[in-house]
C-alpha cells in the first residue's frame, strides 16, 4: 500500500506546432512572398564569385609559390573586396527589400 497524498500530475499539454497558421514563419514562408531572382541580382552574384574564384586561386598560387613571404598582399586584398563587396550589396539590396 503507498503512503503518498501528493494528487497527481496532469497530463501535461501537448506542445503546438512552431508554424501554425497566422504565425510568422508561415506568412515567411507562404507561396508567392518571394519573386524569384531577377537577372540583375544573379550577374551581381556571379561577378562576386568569380573575383572570389580569381582570389583564391591567386592565394593558392602565392602560398606554394612563395610559402613564407607573399600571402600578406593577396589575402589582404581578398578581405578588402568582400567587404567591399557584401557593402556594396547591402546597399543595394536593403532598399529593394523594404517594399
């Protein structure tokens, strides 16, 4: 025979789904919210990778090239043009954003 007088535990609820309707990430994720990429926005892109392929590649060569002396100017320069670049791409993309 058990001795406790505790009442018991309810059943705990069950937790509601994350994305339920009306929720954030539904309206987020909803058919339509987002045009697709306009030819625009995929040469920006592809520019930005191509210096980035030209970089690395440049880096690659330089380290096997020189290993001690010459990876201070290529991968200086290759973080100066990403920032440049995601600056320049915030700018111009935010306001196109805000519509």
């Amino acid at each position: 025979m058990s001795t406790d007088t505790s009442p018991p535990e309810p059943e705990p609820e069950p937790e509601p789904e994350p994305y339920g309707p009306g929720s954030y990430m539904n309206i987020v994720r909803g058919r339509g919210h987002r045009p697709p990429m306009s030819k625009r926005n995929k040469v920006f892109l592809w520019v930005f990778l191509a210096i980035q392929a030209i970089f690395l590649g440049w880096t690659i060569y330089t380290g096997v090239a020189t290993p001690q002396t010459g990876l201070g100017l290529p991968l200086g320069l290759w973080t100066v043009s990403v920032v440049i670049g995601g600056a320049i791409y915030l700018i111009w993309q935010l306001p196109r954003n805000r519509r």
